[in-house]
C-alpha cells in the first residue's frame, strides 16, 4: 500500500490513537504518517482541492494553521498582473501556488529545508513549472534577488512564542528590509494579522496605495498592504474592504476617506444600518454611510439610519420596530412577547452577556436587539428584525 493510499484510508481517524499504535505500516515512518493525516484535517476547510490531492505533501502542521487559504490566497493573486513576482517568505505556497497562475514567473524563497522540500514537490504536482524554489534567508538573498515586477512578504508574527503587532517585532524585519525591496520592485504586497493598528502603518510605511481588508464569510483574516513606489507619497490611500464566500464573486467595496455624516433622532420604521467589519476595520464607515446619504446613530455607536432601504449596502440591515430605554415599564412595554432575540451591543455600558442575562432572553429567535447611545446620550434598545437574509 502506498503512502498516499494510507492516508486516504485513514484521513478521518483520531490522530493521536494512530500515533499510539504500536506496529502500523512498520515501511513507513509511522510519525511522518499521522502528520500528514493531521495537517490534511486541519486543512479541510481552507485548503479543499489540496485536501482532496493525496499526490501533495503536507508541511509541519504549524505551517498549515499559518498559510493562507484558497480563497485568500486566490484574491492576493488578483492584485497582481502577469510580469516576475518573489514571494520571499514562500511557506507552504499557497499564496505562490495562486501566484503563478497570474505571473511568468514565481522566485519562492523559504527557510525551513523541510517545507521548502515539500513546496518544491507540490509545484510540480500541481504542474506549476514557472516557480523557482530557493531554500535561505530572505534578509542574506534579497541583495543577491534579481528585479521583479512584484514582491509579497507575509512576516512571522510571532517572537519567542509570543504573537506581535508591529512591523519591527516580525521575522524578517520588514522596515529593516524596505531599502533594499524598494530597489528590487515596482509592486510591494505585505501581507499581516487583522490585528495590526492601520494607523500606525500609514506612520511606518510610505507610498501606500491600498489597503485590503479581507473577511471570510464576514471574519476578517488579514490585511493586505500594497506598496507602489511610483505612486505620490502623498497620495489618498484607499480602503478595499471584501468578504469572500467559496462559490461566489468576492463582495467588494473600495471607500475613500471619510465624510462628514449627520446625526439622527432614531424612530419606529426607520432603516438601520450596521457596517460589515471590514469596513469597521478599515475605520471607512462614514466613507460608506456618506456614499448612501445615510445619518449617523451617535458618533461612537457606529450605526446608521435611513428612511430609505438601500439593498446593496454592504452590510448588515435592518428596520427597526420600537425604541426604548432601560427603565422597568419601557423593557416590560418593548419586549412584550420577547422570548429570544438576538444581541448587538455598539457604545453601550453592558457587554452582551451581562444584557442577556439582564434582559431573560434566549438566543436567536429571528429578532435582534441593539443597545446602544443615541445622538442625545441616552441608551436606549433598538428592537428590529433582519430586512435581508443573504451572508451578511
């Protein structure tokens, strides 16, 4: 029985029974066996076709939690247009693998022999010959790199086991490493956690043109910086924020800078507006309620209201059905025949948990229940129900 044959027949069982097995294939490494099941399980879901190829070998699970998933790795391809990249942190290649079916050519530098030993064996399964493998340090070869139309570094964000939040703590250091990129390329791609401060990265990095903000099935998985020289320094960054669903066209919408927004009385009828969180990330939600004609809930509660039903918002929409404050008559009054609802807290004083627990209801129930300011200060409960049922 072939290797690949073996994982195939034991894809689905418990990793850790297999690794106590005494005798189990003794012409196998049994260990090399169970790693390659357990990282093909912890790859089901981002990682699909690669999965289902048992022709593929799997890296060190840690590096198969660290890589990109198809779909991301599939919208960072579409950033770039033909001509040389270098992908100088190559890991698992995934993001490489997505490269090169829109480059001429793929220079993929990783320092882990083991895993760029298993890069350079799944481009060829993949039949992806227009990818170079160099096994090295990045911060010693990048002096030695040839010029290319576009380099993508996707930093390490992690020091002595610690997970950090700024360029200058990853591995490799990309603000030591920008002189040299910035005579390497015309295109810079950096790839960091969602939790990284936008606003510090505008301090620390010029010429930036674009930041991405990249949800999954509206969890935001990453951001994404791009970096052209030739563009003014001083030039309007835009934020592109886009949810992807497999099966489906990313969902996109690319926000200048923000726009004075008015604020508004909230009343029975009125639609209300929540910003998908990339959006909230990218800090563009005035950018987006402004492009809507949309008024402002209160200047920290992050919502906004119409009269108007605009479909295509991107986002989450509402109407809202009552308005009503804490006091024991508005919550008995307001949520009359209430036994579950869903709970969104924006600019409240109570966490969710605490208001649930407060407010005796169950979860879900097809009604949801904003608490939060309003334009006057007061906190109040906003009763609504869903006007579209799509992913948002």
């Amino acid at each position: 029985m072939t290797a690949a044959e073996i994982i195939r027949q034991h894809i689905n069982d418990d990793v850790y029974t297999l690794s106590a097995k005494a005798h189990w294939y003794e012409s196998y490494d049994k260990m090399w066996l169970v790693q390659q099941i357990q990282a093909r399980q912890k790859a089901k879901s981002k990682l699909p076709s690669w999965y289902g190829n048992f022709d593929l070998l799997f890296p060190p699970p840690l590096s198969v939690e660290q890589c990109s998933s198809e779909l991301t790795a599939a919208y960072k391809a579409s950033l770039v247009f033909g001509g040389t990249l270098a992908d100088v942190t190559g890991g698992m290649g995934i993001d490489s693998s997505a490269f090169a079916r829109r480059c001429s050519h793929v220079v993929f530098i990783e320092k882990q022999p083991v895993v760029a030993d298993a890069a350079r064996h799944n481009f060829n399964v993949l039949g992806l010959s227009n990818v170079e493998v160099i096994c090295g340090d990045t911060t010693e070869l990048l002096s030695t790199l040839a010029a290319c139309d576009c380099i993508f570094i996707d930093p390490a964000r992690r020091k002595e086991g610690q997970k950090v939040f700024r360029l200058e703590d990853c591995e490799p250091d990309l603000l030591q490493l920008l002189p040299i990129i910035q005579k390497k390329c015309r295109h810079l791609i950096v790839k960091l956690s969602p939790l990284f401060d936008i606003s510090l990265l505008h301090k620390q990095l010029s010429n930036i043109s674009a930041i991405h903000v990249v949800a999954v099935h509206n969890e935001v998985k990453e951001l994404l910086v791009e970096v052209k020289w030739e563009e003014a320094a001083d030039a309007e960054t835009q934020a592109v924020c886009v949810n992807l669903e497999p099966d489906a066209a990313p969902r996109v919408a690319v926000l200048s800078e923000n726009a004075p927004v008015r604020k508004a009385a909230v009343n029975a009828g009125s639609y209300l507006y929540e910003p998908h969180a990339t959006v909230m990330k990218a800090g563009r939600m005035d950018a987006l309620a402004a492009r809507y004609q949309l008024l402002k809930v209160q200047e920290n509660s992050h919502l906004y209201v119409s009269s108007e039903l605009h479909e295509d918002f991107f986002g989450r929409i509402f109407q809202i059905e009552s308005v009503f404050g804490m006091g024991k008559a508005e919550l008995k009054s307001g949520l009359a025949d209430l036994p579950a609802a869903d709970i969104t807290v924006r600019n409240f004083p109570m966490s969710a948990a605490d208001l649930r627990k407060r407010l005796k209801l169950r979860d879900g129930g097809g009604t949801t229940i904003f608490a939060t300011t309003l334009a006057d200060g007061r906190h109040a409960l906003l009763r609504c129900k869903r006007v579209r049922n799509d992913q948002f």
